[in-house]
C-alpha cells in the first residue's frame, strides 16, 4: 500500500469551492489512516509558495499554459523551465507513490508528464470540470482536450463524482470503465456566537427563507430560482442566494425586474460554518442548477436538517429520493420549482419528514467513506491486480 500521496488540485485553500473542500476533507482523512500526503495545488500569480493547512503541507505550483499570440507563446516559452523545475523538485523532495489529479485542469497536464517522467501512478478524478465550467475550457483548450484524453489513457484508474461525470468521460473523452467516488460531508461545523443571521440583513421570525449557494455562474441556474420565487407571489419569502461570480450583478438586476426587492439578498461567499448556519435558518434549501456533476450542497442540507428541493439535471436525481428525502425537478420549468417550493413552505409536515429523512441519507456519505475508496484505489495502483483488466477498471463501479 502506498505511504505517500500528492494529492495535485485545480485549486485549493485559500479559495472555496467543491473541489477545495473535497480535497482538504480527502488530505485530513488520509492522514489519520497512516497516510503522508501533501496538497499540490496552482498558483495563480498570488505566489503562496509552500505554506501548512491542517498540518498538512501544501505547494502552490506554477502551470504557465501556452496560447496562440505570439507574446503569449513568448512569456510560456520563458515561463515554463521554471515551472517544470518546480515540479520537479515537488517530486524529489516529497517522493510520492501516487499522484491523485482532483479536478483536471491545468494541474492536470503538468501531474501526467510529471507521472511519465518519473513512472509513478496516475490517478485522476473528476469533479465534473468537463461540463461544468461556464467559460467551456475543454470546448475552448485543444491541449486540454488532448491532454485529459491521454491522461485517462495513462491513468491506472479515473474516478468521477457521479454516473454523470463518469458518462460525459465515456462519451466526448475515451474512458473505458470508471469507477465512482462521491462526494462526502462532515460534522457539522462549530457556529460562532452572535446574533441569527437573518437578523443581520433585517429579517423577522415570520420571513421564510429560500437559500442556495454555489458560483454565481449561469450554469447554477440562480436566475431560474429568481423567477420560480418571484412565481410564488408571496411577501413573507425572501431568496437568500450566497457565493460570488459573474452573475451577482445580472442576478441582483434580475430581482429587482422581478419585483423581488428587499426580498432578494445576496450575501457573499460563505465558509462552511455559515453556510451551515443559514441552511439550519432557512425554510428549504434550493439546488437550481442547468446541470449538477454531484451536488454537494444536497449532502450539506441534509446534515443540517433543512429540507431540500433539488434539481433533476445531473448527479442529484442519482441518489435524491424525490418526495422522501428532497424534492427532485427541472428548474427550467419555473411552474414545477415554484410549486415544489411552495409545497415545501406550506407543508410544515411535510417538510419536516423531507428533513427527517436527509439526516437519515447523509449517514451514508462520510468523508473516511471517500478515504477508503480512495485508499483501495492506490493500492490497485501500486500493486496491479492478477488479471486483465482495463486501465481504468480495476475496481468495480459504484453509484
């Protein structure tokens, strides 16, 4: 079994997202089993260098890329020895047995020359990145197309999130196989002392709320809640929406087309803690999203005890139970999410046995769960098994 795992992430604290908790979660959990692992992650330009997260190490790497223009081929051309060195030497001075590459990017490519290089394991999960980002990087990159392709054709074993992700590998990517590994939460974390947090934007015990968080990107699909609540018609629901992006002006634009007003709040990004804090204060918890790879934040309104109305385009609708323990619908129909929300609002029994029953699901999604699946794929990857099998087949799929 292997003692040493880089774990290679698109992006990591002090950002937040999936994929950075996902990581960090991963890292502390293989630790306490007797793992050493460090987080390499990219440098964006912040040049954070080698800093410590929860005792554990964490690089920050260069992964300069090159463009088309001739000044960007320059400054890649100039840029990229140094970078290479710095992978290097993240090689020799930690000495890895497997690099993990969370989330393909950038990372990506540099962690599947740097496994060509020295021959260590690859391993690759994917969070979804391949259709998930607004921007279309893989529609966009040849390279990063190419690259993720001939990665997971060099890869002992790719995971994906959910049935979903796994799929869209298969399909546009060359995956054979695949095995997935969901997403986990935690306890729930420790709540600062303070006041309620919808006393801080003006809210009184008879304002019911609608909350969802996520990037503020199209494919969230917060402008479809926007209108579903405004369908609603009702002054005592205000949408609480958290996280930031591009759309935090289109979508407050929007609210006010809409007639929402006061009744429309966005509060930003949030750590884990507050967004445990207003799911625990909120009436229902909406997950609008055009296409969701998993949809961590259904696991973390379960943990809350919030009842959860969840969208039905992606990883979601793979392990909701629609009408036990959320409400599972397409949020591009605005008549079928406002009327799925309102039954929540108005239904306290209702939404009472929705919440009962997520306490219930979420005990089966454990970070030590993920560690484990994540730990008998290493050691599948050091230790071939007897047999034939694929290269990214050598545990069985699980869903």
């Amino acid at each position: 079994m292997p003692t040493r795992v880089a774990l290679v992430a698109s992006s990591y604290h002090p950002h937040l997202g999936g994929v950075e908790s996902h990581v960090r979660h991963v890292a502390s959990e293989l630790r306490a089993a007797g793992t050493d692992v460090e987080v390499w992650t990219v440098d964006r330009g912040e040049h954070l260098g080698t800093t410590e997260l929860d005792d554990i190490r964490v690089r920050h790497l260069p992964t300069p890329m090159p463009a088309r223009s001739v000044g960007a081929m320059a400054r890649f051309a100039l840029a990229a020895p140094g970078a290479w060195r710095a992978w290097r030497s993240a090689q020799r001075s930690f000495r890895p047995d497997v690099l993990h590459v969370q989330c393909f990017g950038p990372n990506g490519l540099y962690a599947a020359a740097l496994a060509r290089r020295a021959r260590l394991p690859l391993v690759l999960s994917s969070h979804g990145e391949t259709f998930m980002d607004d921007h279309d990087a893989f529609g966009t990159s040849a390279l990063l197309r190419r690259g993720l392709r001939e990665a997971i054709s060099a890869a002992t074993v790719t995971t994906g999130c959910s049935q979903e992700v796994l799929d869209d590998l298969r399909d546009r990517f060359g995956l054979v196989g695949g095995v997935v590994v969901p997403n986990g939460v935690g306890p729930a974390p420790e709540q600062p002392s303070g006041p309620p947090r919808r006393g801080l934007l003006g809210l009184g015990a008879g304002d019911r709320v609608v909350f969802a968080v996520g990037r503020l990107e199209r494919m969230k699909g917060f402008d479809l809640l926007v209108d579903a609540v405004a369908a609603l018609d009702d002054p005592s629901v205000t949408l609480v929406v958290a996280g930031s992006g591009s759309q935090a002006d289109p979508l407050a634009a929007l609210a006010q087309s809409r007639g929402l007003g006061d009744r429309f709040r966005l509060v930003g990004p949030l750590d884990e803690a507050g967004v445990d804090a207003w799911m625990r204060d909120a009436q229902v918890v909406a997950m609008p999203s055009r296409r969701e790879a998993f949809g961590i934040v259904a696991l973390e309104a379960w943990r809350a005890g919030s009842p959860l109305v969840a969208t039905s385009l992606g990883g979601p609708s793979t392990f909701v139970q629609s009408g036990v323990d959320g409400l599972v619908v397409d949020p591009r129909d605005t008549a079928t999410l406002a009327a799925a929300l309102r039954r929540v609002l108005d239904d306290r029994a209702f939404a009472a046995s929705l919440a009962a029953a997520g306490r219930r699901s979420v005990e089966a999604f454990t970070w030590t769960r993920v560690a484990r699946d994540y730990t008998a794929i290493y050691a599948s990857a050091v230790v071939p098994p007897s047999g034939p099998s694929g290269p990214s087949g050598t545990l069985p799929s699980r869903s």
